[in-house]
C-alpha cells in the first residue's frame, strides 16, 4: 500500500546527493509508488496542540545537479502523513532538540523515524557510554584538572565537543603537545558544554568503520580511511571508503547494542567503531547508505523501507 511520507531535512537544492543516505531514502521510497513531500524544520508549527508543516510535493532523480522537483508550499496537518522521516544534519542543539518534541505529539500515529523521543534522549556521544565495555577509554568533562589526569594516564588523547559533528574541531593532543593550554582556553570559549576525551586509538590510520544496523540488526559497513596527514575520516573531511567485513569484535558489538535500538524504536543507526573500540551510536541522520553500495555492499534503502513498512 502506498504511504503518504514526508522528509524533514536541510535544503534539498544544497545535499549532496552522492554522499546522501536521506536522498537514497526518498530514491527507493519513490520507487515503491510513496508519495513524496518534503520541508526544513523552520517550517514546523504548533497550534493549540497539533502539529503543522509548510510542506512541498516531491519528485526525485539520481542526476547531480538536477535532483528534484517541488512543487508549491502547502500547509499540511502531520496527522495526515503514514511517515516522517526526520534527516536533518545536526548540530544537535535546541532547535534540534524542539523539532523532537513536535514530532512526538504525532508519533506513533504518524510514524517517525527515527522515534523523536529517543533521538533527543540518545544524544551520539552520551547514549554510547551506556555501554562502556565496548568502547575506549573515555571522559565527559570541561574540567581542565580532569583532562590532564587523563592525558597522564593515557599519553595521546582525542578531544572532541559533546555535540560536534561531521569530525569538526576533533583534535589529537600528545603527551608532550605544547598547544594543550591553548586548546583548552579555545574550546572553553567556543563550546559551552563538556567535551569528550579518549584515548587516541593509532588504529584510526587503518579507518575508522561506519556499521549500519537497521531495526537493531547488522545491515552493511564501510570502512573509512583517513586523508594523509589528517585525523579525521568523516567522508565529509576527505576520508576514503573502502571495502570491509565485520570482524567478531563488530559482531559482538553489534548483538549486544541491537536489541536496545530495537527497543527504542531507532531503525537506521549508524555506529562508529575504530580497532574493535565502539566511539559512537548515530541516531539522528546516520550516513553510509549510498557509500556501502556504491563500493559493491548491499543497498540498504529497500532493508530500511521493509522495517518501515513492517511497522505501518
């Protein structure tokens, strides 16, 4: 049966839809004869209760550069859709954090994927922790005493802010790094909540893997090799996607976290793992869907589009 789904997201003349998981979404969601409409979170409202959104109709093209059409804005009620998929990219901040709570007045009617509460409940960093024997060493804190304890005790640590994204201002400090104070005040007056501090794992130059679970089960990965002589492997910051396979370690992984996003309703999760070490659990716009077909993986759309349609 057709569904009547809407995508929130950043604007759709300026994705990049090579790199897009959200665009293979609306791809595959056309392909199965869904009815398309899309809006901005700006575009969400409130009205003694119910839920509105100045939605455009939607059609959609793998052409770079001539992806879409859309037609006219229309004011639509959010009870009427079957499906909401919500895809903007963070920063996870409290625009982020409202557009969660006006899309819980309408979930489950409407289904939204992925299940707002949790989103706002399972920030990327601080959901991770509740599974501490999976991941590196780690601190949230701003407390500049507490980073130096931690810096002696491990030598090479990775700072990063709680609620960064696409690998921005993540950095490696040594154990002998003169610049330390320096990053400290920047960060301190850049970010006004904690960081995240772990050890640094020399294992990154190899790639850090983007495993994709849909409704809790292991789906496809993709291994991403950082740019030389950076850190980061984001795609986004010049990192290579590779080929890969799960090892034990991401399997164990994999079972021990799956049956917690069932349960909260997370149906697309993307997770981050660096030599067998768990660092993130991505709910709010996971990527790696087009990456891991396009390097010969499975397509991951239509397995993300049977775990819908089983819930509606």
């Amino acid at each position: 049966m057709a569904l009547n789904v809407a995508m929130q997201m950043d604007p759709i003349e300026r994705i990049r839809i090579a790199g897009d998981s959200g665009f293979a979404l609306l791809l595959e969601a056309q392909q199965r004869g869904h009815e398309l409409s899309f809006y901005t979170p700006d575009q969400l409202s409130m009205r003694d209760g119910r839920v509105f959104a100045h939605v455009q109709p939607l059609s959609v093209r793998d052409i770079e550069g001539d992806h879409f059409t859309a037609g006219p804005a229309q004011l639509r009620d959010m009870d009427e859709f079957d499906v909401v998929l919500m895809r903007q990219d963070p920063p996870f901040d409290l625009h982020y954090i409202t557009a969660t709570h006006l899309l819980e007045r309408v979930h489950p009617k409407t289904l939204v994927v992925n299940n707002p509460r949790q989103v706002r409940n399972a920030p990327e960093k601080i959901f991770v922790t509740q599974f501490p024997q999976l991941m590196p060493p780690t601190l949230i804190t701003r407390d500049k005493s507490d980073i130096e304890a931690f810096r002696r005790e491990f030598g090479d640590i990775v700072m990063k802010p709680l609620y960064g994204h696409g690998g921005a201002a993540v950095v490696r400090i040594t154990r002998d790094d003169l610049n330390f104070g320096s990053l400290y005040d920047i960060f301190s007056t850049s970010y006004r909540e904690p960081w995240v501090v772990q050890r640094f794992l020399k294992e990154v130059k190899d790639g850090d893997k983007r495993i994709i679970l849909i409704d809790g089960v292991f789906a496809g990965a993709v291994n991403r090799v950082p740019a030389e002589n950076d850190l980061r492997s984001n795609m986004v910051r010049g990192g290579a996607a590779t080929a890969t396979y799960l090892t034990e370690r991401e399997r164990e992984i994999c079972e021990t976290i799956g049956p917690s996003l069932k349960e909260m309703g997370l149906i697309l999760v993307g997770i981050d793992v660096i030599a067998g070490n768990l660092t993130e659990i991505n709910v709010t716009a996971p990527t790696g869907i087009r990456a891991i077909k396009r390097i010969g993986g499975p397509d991951l759309a239509p397995k993300v589009w049977d775990a819908i349609e089983a819930y509606r």
